[in-house]
C-alpha cells in the first residue's frame, strides 16, 4: 500500500513538523472497512441477505433458541435508525426468517424469535462467510493473525465507550512513538 505512504509524505510537505504517524493505520483501516463490507455482501447475496439482516438473524441466534430479542436490543448490532430497523425486521418476517411475539400490542417492540426457517439461513449464511474468510487469511500463519487480532482489539478500544478507558490508558502508556 504504497499509496499511503504518499498521503502521509503529501501532507508532511504542508507541515514538516506535524507527526502524522497515527494517519497509516487509520487509512488502512479505513480502505479495509470499504473492503469488508463488499466482501460481506458478495458472501451474503446468495442467501438473499444484507449484512445488517445477517446481524439481526446471528444476534437472535446467539441469544438462544428460548430467548427472546426485542429490536431495542439489536440496535447497536445494526447501526441503523428505529424506523429502518422495524422495515428490516419486517422484511425478515415477511420471509418467515423471524417471528414477533403474537402478544405484543406494538408491532415495533414486539419480541422477535428466529423461525427455524431463519435458523436454516443463518447457518448456511455463517458457514458461507467463515469460508469466506479462510480463504482470505489462508496465507497468513495463525500466529501472525493472532497479532493482527490483538492490534485490532487495541485500536477498537480507542473507538469504543469509556467503560475500557482504564485498559486503553494502560495500552497507551506502553507505547512509544
């Protein structure tokens, strides 16, 4: 990725003095985000799913058979607005993937199950995409990809909440620039 490079020694031209050695991984991150999501609805185009339906329907997987989730609990997984989350719900009910608790007197927060015919789905879809994603890292040694991994789980802390802040500030104060 020698493009990088050249963005970093572009922008070091307007401000010699400027450390710009926190913008590589973040571009590269970046390019890799773009590159994931393509790569995610490819996997998942075949079984007739967005990476955000996929979610829903992994997340109602995870939870357990007998449990149920209500759409507050997936908005995180999703990222998306209530309203846009209620259509993809809805979209999966019309398929049969999912199914809303029939007592509910509010359709928008009605406990959602998966149906077996979403079960069926999800796991054919989960089995598509860890292929997937040997295929990818296939050339990578299992030690390199633990590497990679921890690398990652570093910078995810510094995006996410404070509740890892005394952990990120551990991390950071081993490292040198």
């Amino acid at each position: 990725m020698k493009w990088v490079q050249h963005i970093v020694e572009t922008l070091s031209q307007d401000d010699p003095a400027r450390d710009l050695s926190a913008l590589p991984p973040l571009v590269r991150l970046g390019r890799i985000s773009l590159l994931m999501s393509e790569r995610q609805k490819n996997v998942l185009k075949p079984f007739g799913l967005t990476p955000s339906e996929y979610s829903i329907l992994g997340s109602l997987r995870r939870a357990g058979g007998a449990r149920l989730l209500k759409p507050g609990d997936l908005y995180n997984v999703v990222g998306c607005s209530p309203g846009g989350l209620t259509k993809m719900i809805d979209r999966l009910e019309q398929r049969g993937l999912v199914r809303r608790a029939a007592d509910a007197a509010d359709g928008r927060c009605a406990p959602l199950r998966l149906t077996a015919k979403g079960t069926a789905l999800e796991k054919a879809a989960l089995e598509a995409y860890v292929e997937s994603a040997d295929e990818l890292m296939d050339a990578l040694p299992k030690s390199e990809l633990a590497r990679i991994d921890a690398a990652l789980e570093v910078l995810l802390d510094c995006f996410e909440p404070e509740e890892d802040a005394p952990r990120i500030a551990r991390r950071a104060s081993g490292r040198s620039r």
